[in-house]
C-alpha cells in the first residue's frame, strides 16, 4: 500500500468594488502565471520528485491558498516561485501591480 500526498491550489477572488480595475487587470495578463511547476531533490545518488506538475495563475485582486497534507510540497512550491529553491522545471511569469 502507497501514500500519495496530494498539493491542491485554490485561488478564491477578493475583488470588491473594482470591476473595471479587474477588467483592466485581467487585459494586462495575470500578475503570477505558473506552469508545471516542478522541484526535484537529489540526495544520496537518488532522486525524490518534491512537486510535480504544478499550474496556476493570480490576477489582480485574487488571493491563493495551498492546501495539502504535512509533507506534499506547499512549503516547497512557495519558495520555488520565489527561487529559494531552484525549480527543476517551470515555465513563469510575473508583472509588478499597478
């Protein structure tokens, strides 16, 4: 019998108010676009998969949440997104907000 830890990415709008700034917003493209994240750890001439296959976006106005069991790789897809940890691959692009 296997374990498998499951990431889910769950991204819940915030906008209140701005209709027309997050028409503008969702014009411009998202300000965080992820696509198959992925992080693999090599340790001890073997290879462990951390994250595979992560994608996302976040628009302007939106707030994302990572839920997953301890161990399954939010910690771990944070700071890839940020370079703390090198992703193995990735494709990703961020603007600065207006």
């Amino acid at each position: 019998m296997s374990l498998t830890s499951v990431l889910q990415v769950v991204s819940v709008v915030t906008v209140t108010g701005e209709k027309d700034a997050a028409k503008e917003a969702a014009a411009q493209g998202p300000l965080l676009d992820v696509v198959d994240l992925k992080v693999d750890f090599h340790r001890g001439g073997q290879t462990v998969q951390a994250v595979a296959g992560v994608t996302f976006s976040i628009e302007r106005g939106e707030t994302l949440g990572l839920v997953g069991e301890s161990g399954c790789g939010k910690s771990t897809t944070g700071r890839a997104i940020v370079q703390v940890e090198r992703p193995t691959g990735a494709r990703s692009r961020s603007r600065a907000p207006t």
